[in-house]
C-alpha cells in the first residue's frame, strides 16, 4: 500500500504530502465517483511570493482551496489544498506560488492543459460533461489557453495578404480574416466587412508594416480594395479568379437566365428548363455531376442562344488567370471586351464595362500569382468550427478559435 509520501510523488504535488485519502462511490457524494485528498504543506519550507518570486518565510495567513486534477481511478480528483499568503517585504500579502497551479485557479495545470487539447476537438458542452466541470469553467479555461498560446501576432516577416469575408450569424452578419499568404496563418479576425472594420487591422500592422506590404489578394470588395489603397499604397491589389468568376455567375449569367425566362412565357416548356438550369449553368463542366446533366446542359445552350454566349464567355474568361506576362493576358483582355461588348447583351456589357476599370486587379496575377483559395479554405474551417461548438455568442472566444485553427507553417 502506498504511504503517503509516494502517493505525493505519484501526484507530483510539488512541496505538499498527502494528509488523507478518501473515496465515494457514485451517489454517496454526487452523481460521480470521487476521490478527495488532502495535501498539507511540506514543514520548514520556503514559500515563494505569487508577485515578485522571491522565498519568503513569514506567513500571513492560511486558507483551504478545493482543486480539480485529473480523474484517476475513475474518479473524479479533489485535492484540498491548504494555501497560505507569505508576508512578502517587497510585495505585502500576497498569495504563494505554486508550481502546479495557477494563481487562483481552481484547476491544477495539467488538467487546465487537458480540457484545452479536449476542447480543440469538442465542444465545450462534451468537455464539461467528460470531467464534470461547469461549462463557464471550461470555455475560461479554454480561452485563456489559446490567449496564452497564440499572443500577439508577429507581423515582421508578413509581405503578402490575404481578405475575405465570412458569415457570422444569420441575418447578414460579416466578419473579415485577414491571412499570411506566405505563411499560411490567420493574423487578425474581426467583425464587420466595412473599411472602418478592417482599419483595425492596418493600425495594428503600424506604419512599418503596411509598407512591408507587397501584395493583397482579395475579392472585388470597393471597401477592401479602397482600404488596402488607403494604408498600403504600394501594395498590389490581386482579384481571386474565384471571386471575379463568381460575380460573373451572379450579375451575368443568372440575370441572363432570369431575363430569358421572362421572354419566354408563351412557351412553357421551354421556360421550365431555363428556370431550372440556374445551377447546371453556375458549375464548372468538369463538376457537372453525371452525364445526364452534361447532355441537358448542352441541349439547353443550342436552344438559346443568350446563355450559349454567355456561358462560353465565363470559361474564356478564367483564361486570364492563367496568364504569366501581362502583355499577353492585355491582348486576350481586349479581345474578351470587344466580344462582350458587341453581344448586346445587356448584363454582360455592364459587368464588362465595370471590370474594365478595375483591370489592374486582374492583371495584377501575373506579377503576384495568389489567389484565395487558401481563405475558402479557412471558411470551410470555419463553418467546421460553428457545427463542432454549436455557435458562439462570444465572438472574440470564436476569433481565438479561428487563429488557433490556422497557425501557420512553422519556420
């Protein structure tokens, strides 16, 4: 049987013996099996004051604390831990440090670690329930985990960036993630989509920084561009073929589609099967799910000649992206523009028109080849890490979730 001396150094309770051991069973105390243990400090000993370090030996006072460690036995751990507050000369009364637990912390080390790693994993609702903690305690612990962990972001090294925006909540509610494009990590998460949000952000980064800044990838946001502009005057702004694509799928080729639908009233058949092609024309040809829906696509691009157009147009389009020198990737600019423009295609014209004054975005991928990708990537994450929690209510818990998700490539 172990004596109480090797039960302390099972328990790794630096500078406390184990006083008394008793344990219940379920339902003599609570609803779980528990453990509880006394620890009474070793005699003669230093104390070390819990402000500036030092090894004192007059006492102030002392006082109980109960503290959850890690289940054994399939138990739940309770130490009852006598504490004292040193009489520091430099310091007055101030609490003891204690290597294994954190200043006024309910919770040893060890266990505050292993509900963070759970809590990586889970949602806090299941860590609560596996060590038999209040959810408040878990989310404080789990937060003050990734606080310490991922402190205030190194931005010495960052040249190149990466915006986009993301949905809170429902009811159109945005937050904007701001990432290392070199190194792959989340800098900076913050709520809104606007340029007033995202000033935060360049503020940060200081004067220094910002002129750092090489290149920004990011959609066709006016407030990203015209912020990055602002902030960053050097820095080339990069169009996500992505996102330009996109657009082009939203302003262009469903109004078309919508536009011809309502021409086509008087045949009914024919309406039916544009209204429902909206997404048969929005995918990509290679991500079209079978043959079936490669053969009615096809057969509705013969029957109209507006959605033939315009759908040619979009794949063209993407060639821009896959331009090396700028001159070339101008030359098939032009020739997309003049075939656009002589099309009469209401919708088309207008998207062209617009593009066209901000074409050095687009041109911009032949000097800086970056694209978001990585970001849609964060996003998928994202809503990965809103499923796994249930939500969040508390958003700055729900940023810190997003960077520790995202820390980058170490080196």
């Amino acid at each position: 049987m172990l004596n109480s001396e090797s039960m302390a150094r099972v328990g790794a309770w630096e500078g406390y013996t184990v006083s008394s051991v008793q344990r219940f069973e379920e339902g003599e105390k609570g609803p779980r099996a528990e453990v509880w243990i006394e620890l009474r400090p070793r005699g003669n000993r230093l104390h070390r004051c819990g402000g500036c370090g030092r090894k004192v030996r007059r006492v102030h006072d002392w006082h109980e604390r109960w503290i959850r460690d890690l289940p054994c036995f399939d138990a739940d751990t309770c130490l009852l831990v006598n504490l004292c507050r040193v009489a520091c000369p430099r310091c007055g009364p101030r609490v003891e440090r204690v290597e294994w637990l954190a200043p006024y912390a309910r919770v040893t080390k060890r266990m505050a670690q292993s509900v963070a790693r759970l809590c990586k994993v889970l949602a806090i609702k299941h860590v609560a329930e596996h060590f038999g903690l209040r959810w408040d305690a878990v989310k404080a612990i789990d937060k003050a985990a990734m606080e310490l962990e991922l402190g205030e972001p190194d931005f010495s090294r960052v040249t190149v960036l990466l915006i986009d925006e993301f949905a809170l909540r429902k009811g159109h509610r945005y937050a904007t993630v701001v990432m290392d494009g070199l190194s792959k990590r989340v800098l900076w998460v913050g709520k809104g989509r606007g340029r007033e949000d995202i000033r935060p952000f360049f503020e940060l980064l200081g004067k220094e920084g910002c002129k750092r800044i090489l290149a920004v990838g990011m959609d066709m946001s006016a407030a990203f561009e015209g912020e990055v502009r602002a902030q960053c005057p050097q820095a080339e702004v990069v169009f996500d073929l992505f996102h330009v694509v996109m657009k082009y799928g939203r302003e262009v080729i469903d109004r078309v589609r919508v536009d011809e639908a309502n021409r086509l009233k008087q045949d009914k058949a024919t309406r039916k099967l544009v209204k429902g092609a909206k997404w048969l024309l929005l995918r990509n040809w290679e991500n079209l799910p079978d043959e079936g829906a490669k053969v009615r696509l096809n057969e509705l691009l013969e029957a109209n000649q507006a959605l033939m157009t315009v759908y040619l147009l979009k794949d063209d389009l993407k060639q821009l992206w896959d331009y090396k020198r700028e001159g070339w990737a101008r030359r098939a600019w032009n020739d997309w523009l003049d075939r656009a423009r002589s099309s009469g295609i209401a919708p088309l014209i207008t998207f062209a028109e617009n593009l066209a004054k901000r074409l050095d975005g687009v041109l911009a991928h032949c000097r800086f080849a970056i694209h978001t990708s990585l970001i849609e990537g964060v996003n998928n994450k994202i809503k990965l890490l809103k499923r796994i929690g249930y939500g969040y209510r508390d958003d700055a818990y729900f940023f810190l979730k997003i960077r520790s998700a995202f820390p980058g490539i170490p080196g």
